[in-house]
C-alpha cells in the first residue's frame, strides 16, 4: 500500500514540473530577441594576379588571422565536357586525383596531407574540377608542391576504376529517388533542352562502359595551365609561396588550348511541367528563367540577390507551409567561378571580398535558375 501511495505522490510532481517547464519554453519563445551588435568594418584584402609563363593564372589573397592558408587548382572543365556516351568521367578523374601520384600511393599521399593538418578534397561541377588543400601557413610551399605533383604527374590505377564506378552508381541511384533530384532532372531538361547542362545524373549504361583510357583521355585533354588558375588564400609568406608556385606548376607542360565556353541557348518560354509522385511527403518547386548577360561594370550579383528576396518575401506573403530555401546562380560569359572552398563560409556573393574579384575573371556564364523548395 505505500508503494502505491508513493507512485500516486510522484504523478502530480512529475506532471508540475513538465507543466512549469512546457509554460516558460512558451514565455521565452514569446521573448523579443536582443537586438544585435553593429556590423563590424571590413576591409577588403589586396589580392595579386599574375600570370606563369606556361600560361596558368594565379592570385594569391593574403587573408584571416589564423595560421592557415588554402591552395586551389581551378580547372575550367567539369561534367559538361564529358563528351557524347562518356557520362561521368569527370567525376571518375576528379576521384581517381585521391589515389596519388607517379611517386606517392594514397596512403602517403595523406599522410604527406596529414603531417600539414590536411587532406586533399577534389570537388567536379557541372563546369569546373576544383582540387585543394587547407593547411597551416607553415606548410603554405609544400602544400603547393604537393598539389603540383597530383596534378601533374596523376597516378590513375586502373585497378581503383570499378570500385569507383560502383561507387558512382550507387550514388546515383539514391540520388535519382529523391524529390528534389527528380524535379532537376526535368527543369534542367526544359530550361536547357539538349545542352550538356541538362545531364543531372549521367546514364548508368555509359558510367559502366567507361575505362581507363577514357579517364586518361579527359584528363590529357582539359587539364593544362591555360584552363587552370591557382589561389592561395590565407595566412602564408608571398615570397616562399611565389617560389614553390614557379618551380613546380612553373613545370607544367601546356598541352592543350585555353577553355572554350560553351555557352547555352535557352529559349525563353512560359513551361508548366508537374511530375506527380503520389503520396510524397513534400513538394519540390523549381523556377527558371534565362538573363541576359549584365551591363559592363555594374555588379549584377547584387542585383540578382534582390530578385531572389523578392521572390522569398513573395512566398513568405502567400505563406507557403515550411519555406525551406530559396537559391539563386547567376554566372557571367567567360569569367571562371570563385571557387567554393577559397573562403568558406565568407564564399557569398554579397560578400565585400566576392565583390572585390567582380571586376577580374573569377565567374563563367550559365543562365540564371532560380529554385524554391516547400515541404508539402
């Protein structure tokens, strides 16, 4: 009987509690925030752009405070230039970039990568294949050195190939069943028609054909120093990096021609097209429409950006349930992309340190797309 007395007792105690606690989380909720701190000055870092004799572009950013410093191969070649029944052989040699060099297994390439507090991270876009390290700026000459040596002397196992093309449809396959892909598949497909840009997920028929002389192939053709540029951004000595930049990628032989463009057509038409997936937990909305190239000297970043919050002020009005994002691209003709991993989380493009490359070669043309995303 007192067992049960006492377990009686507990059951109002307990429900006190929960009931005290559930009635402050809703007074706090109903708090107003703190009003935040007044933005604090930025100064836009000076940057140098010079050119190898090779023909490879490098800029160089001092930058931070920390003792860090990231190296950046931009190659302007991606998925696009896989070439007619040859899908996803740029990713394939994007990977194949981590199995080493003429000189290094992978293990010591990462433990070469490691001993400097990094790994090598290669990245394949629809039109760029961006290959770096992010090292302690002590580490800034070897890191560049060590990057050279994949880059130009690559070690391409044949024997790597089959696992990563298993890998690769794997992937691809997950990636096919969810929502937002499939809603790509067929936006990119209207917006670009037979474009390379269309190509979401490249077919599982041509990535099983694929071999390693395709690999080498696509590599011998698109990577050179006239399609390349090098960034160094961070906390690093200029002069020792200058010289580790000239004697290593200074030996890069020019073995093809510099990037030509291939820019899209779309034609501009009102399109309407629903995929119905029954009973789908959510609904995927993607708008697109093609821009004409901006005025000379003005920032149409910036201009874009305020498109993309008005079209977000515009659902947030016709209160679409659970907004989950809204994401502008906007790229210019013949001005490669900053790479994504150059400044991390400052990579905006309403960032100042964004704004200061405007007038240089760091974005490449694509007609703008905007996507929004709603959970049904």
């Amino acid at each position: 009987m007192k067992k049960m007395t006492s377990i009686a007792l507990l059951v109002p105690a307990a429900a006190l509690v929960l009931c005290t606690a559930a009635f402050e989380s809703a007074t706090a909720q109903k708090q107003t925030p703190p009003v935040g701190a007044p933005a604090k000055a930025f100064t836009v870092p000076a940057h140098q752009t010079y050119t190898l004799p090779n023909g490879l572009k490098v800029t160089l950013v001092p930058y931070a405070n920390i003792s860090k410093v990231t190296i950046s191969l931009a190659v302007n070649a991606g998925s696009t230039d896989d070439g007619a029944g040859h899908g996803g052989v740029a990713s394939l040699t994007g990977e194949l970039l981590k199995e080493g060099s003429a000189t290094l297994t992978p293990q010591q390439l990462a433990d070469a990568a490691a001993t400097m507090g990094s790994a090598l991270d290669v990245s394949v876009s629809d039109d760029q294949i961006i290959a770096g390290l992010d090292v302690l700026s002590e580490f800034g000459p070897n890191a560049v050195r060590l990057l050279a040596d994949v880059i130009e002397h690559p070690r391409q196992p044949d024997s790597e190939l089959p696992r990563l093309k298993n890998d690769m449809l794997r992937q691809n396959a997950v990636a096919a069943s969810r929502p937002r892909t499939i809603a790509a598949i067929h936006f990119r497909k209207i917006l670009y028609g037979d474009h390379p840009y269309s190509v979401v997920l490249p077919p599982d028929t041509e990535v099983k054909a694929l071999n390693i002389d395709d690999v080498k192939t696509y590599f011998t053709t698109n990577f050179n120093p006239q399609r390349s540029h090098l960034y160094v951004a961070g906390k690093f000595d200029s002069g020792s990096v200058k010289k580790a930049i000239a004697e290593s990628f200074g030996k890069w032989p020019n073995s093809g021609g510099p990037w030509k463009p291939n820019v899209p057509s779309p034609k501009p038409q009102h399109v309407l097209d629903v995929t119905d997936r029954p009973g789908a937990p959510q609904s995927t909305l993607m708008v697109g429409l093609p821009v004409p190239p901006p005025n000379p000297g003005r920032d149409s970043a910036a201009g874009h950006q305020c498109t993309a919050r008005r079209l977000l002020q515009f659902t947030h009005h016709r209160q679409h349930p659970r907004a989950e994002g809204l994401h502008l691209f906007t790229q210019q003709p013949d001005i490669p992309p900053l790479p994504r991993r150059l400044l991390g989380r400052e990579r905006r493009r309403d960032h100042p340190v964004h704004r200061a490359f405007t007038q240089g070669d760091l974005r490449r043309d694509r007609p703008s797309q905007v996507r929004s995303t709603h959970n049904a």
